[in-house]
C-alpha cells in the first residue's frame, strides 16, 4: 500500500498519533545511528542520502530514506525528498510505503504536543509561535490538542509571512494574533507556552524573558551551529529531550552552552524513555513545579517515524 501525501496526512490524527508516540518509547524499539553519505551529481552540487532505520524485532521494521539534492532550486524543484516503508518483522515483506515529508513534519509536531503533556502547565490557555512555516503550521494544532490553548500569538521576521498564517489560522476558527517583529520580548513574557521552528543561527527566544511557569518547545537547531534560545534559558530551564544521544550530537542549543561551560549534558533532566515509562513525572515530578520554567529540545528520531507508520497502518488497513 502506497500513501501519498494527504492520505498519509488523513492516516496520522493528531490525538492518535501523540498516544502513538507516547507508546513506541515503551517498547524494545532499535534504533541505529542515522546514515549520511554525499553523492556527487556531475556539474552540480553534492547531494545527500540520508537513511534513517528502526525496528521492533518480531513485529516492525522500518526506514526513512531521504535525498537532499540542494542544486534542485535552481531548477525550480523541490530540493528535499523523502519515503518511509514500513516492513513486516517476521517476514521482511512491504506493509506500506508513506510520505515522508509529511510524516516527519506530523511526527515532530506530534512529539512536541507529548512534551507538553508532560511539562508544561495544564492549564496553559495562550500559546506564541515563533516561525511561520511548515513546521509552525504542525506545531499549533497539536499544542491545541493537548492543552487548552484560546489564544495564539505569532511572530515572524517577514511580517507577511506572519500575517498569512494568522489569516489561516482565523479561517479555522483559532484566535490568532500577529507579532510585529518587534515585539517578541513582550509576547514571550506573557504567554504560557511557547513554540520555536525556525532556521535561526542565533538566539531568538531569551531565558530573561521567560515567566515562571512557562515551558519553551525547541524544534529548529538541528545542527551544531542553529540556536534559538541562550545559554541563561539552558542554566534557568528543567531541559527534557526526545533522545539524549541526538539532542547532544545534532542541537547548537545544547551543544553550546555545554562547550561554552553554562551547562553539562547532566543539565538534562529526563529524556522520552523515562517520560513515556513513567520513571520520571515531568513537571508534577519537579520541586517547584508550578513555577519551573520546562524546556523541551526536540532532535527527532527513527523510533517516532516507526510508531508513525505503525498507526497508519492500523488506520489504512
């Protein structure tokens, strides 16, 4: 069975799929280092190949194979494309063959809404977006799903970009509220939960601006050199990650503040294998968990695309 696109969309609900999520991380799931390799294209930019396994024995095995061919922009094309196919475990035969742009963009928003079941405050009801594409688009609606979010501010360097996405945002009944580009800090300070995907190289979000009680969701820094908070928001937060081992290979805004000596990868309290067992309660866990400001920093993994795909398969059939 193939999905395209908007089945593989249809095929991953929200709700489902955070609980799907939250069960893959309790279970004997395997995931091996991530494989780069760069492909030379003749008069053209290197490209790469990414290969991304996981399996359960017995029952599940599945790889994301992904191709970055930068010099496609220039022709117009789009640069990244990806598939995930999703095997049997006893037999190795094809199950099912997924999107897998939309599956990781609907697992990584997905994996942000479990972190914040788990930390941030459950009465969290205003909610600021700082981005405003793809990602941003994900990360809203499933925040709203786990908490009761009535109030969404957004913010964007490009005050069009930011404007069109409130303006789709209200088309679906969401309160919206656009950000000039200079009000960042003010927003930051007032609202209860805040969402980061951008491509940024440099903080963006500051700790001095955080409230007591807030928790800040960090999507983009997906290598060494992006950041989108300092290094007094890693001292000051309770930091919980999807995977130890990714977050300390692949995020600036860990990497950072541990080489600049701010912090020790002991900063981190707790990864998704202690949340989703229970060994740690996240915020109820915490001392001072009214006032704790929480930090997730999503690196992403192998093992939410298998808990993906293994929910659409239940749901396709």
């Amino acid at each position: 069975m193939i999905l395209d696109k908007e089945q593989t969309y249809k095929a991953l609900p929200w709700k489902d799929l955070i609980d799907a999520i939250d069960k893959v991380f309790t279970e004997k799931v395997i995931s091996p280092t991530r494989h780069h390799h760069t492909m030379k294209v003749p008069g053209d930019m290197d490209a790469s190949l990414l290969l991304m396994p996981a399996w359960i024995e017995g029952r599940f095995s599945g790889v994301k194979i992904v191709n970055v061919f930068p010099g496609n922009n220039k022709r117009g094309l789009v640069g990244l494309t990806g598939h995930y196919f999703l095997s049997c475990g006893k037999t190795g035969r094809l199950l099912l063959q997924l999107d897998g742009g939309e599956l990781t963009s609907r697992r990584t928003a997905a994996a942000s809404a479990l972190a914040s079941r788990y930390l941030s405050r459950e009465d969290s009801k205003t909610m600021l977006m700082v981005g405003t594409g793809r990602m941003a688009r994900n990360l809203i609606p499933a925040h709203m799903k786990v908490r009761p979010i009535k109030t969404v501010y957004v913010w964007g360097r490009n005050l069009d970009s930011t404007n069109k996405l409130v303006a789709e945002l209200k088309g679906k009944g969401i309160k919206a509220i656009p950000c000039e580009p200079d009000q960042l800090q003010q927003t930051v300070h007032k609202v209860d939960l805040v969402s980061c995907a951008t491509m940024s190289n440099e903080p963006l979000v500051m700790g001095e601006w955080l409230r007591d009680g807030t928790h800040l969701d960090l999507v983009g820094s997906f290598t060494p050199k992006m950041r989108e908070t300092n290094n007094t928001t890693m001292k000051i937060g309770e930091i919980f990650v999807d995977t130890r081992d990714g977050a300390l290979s692949e995020s600036g805004d860990l990497i950072t503040p541990i080489k600049e000596s701010a912090i020790t990868k002991d900063k981190i309290v707790a990864d998704f294998f202690e949340l989703c067992s229970g060994k740690h309660k996240g915020r109820k866990g915490l001392i001072n968990s009214k006032q704790a400001i929480t930090v997730f920093k999503s690196a992403g993994t192998s093992i939410e695309d298998l808990g993906a795909a293994i929910l659409a398969k239940s749901i396709a059939g």
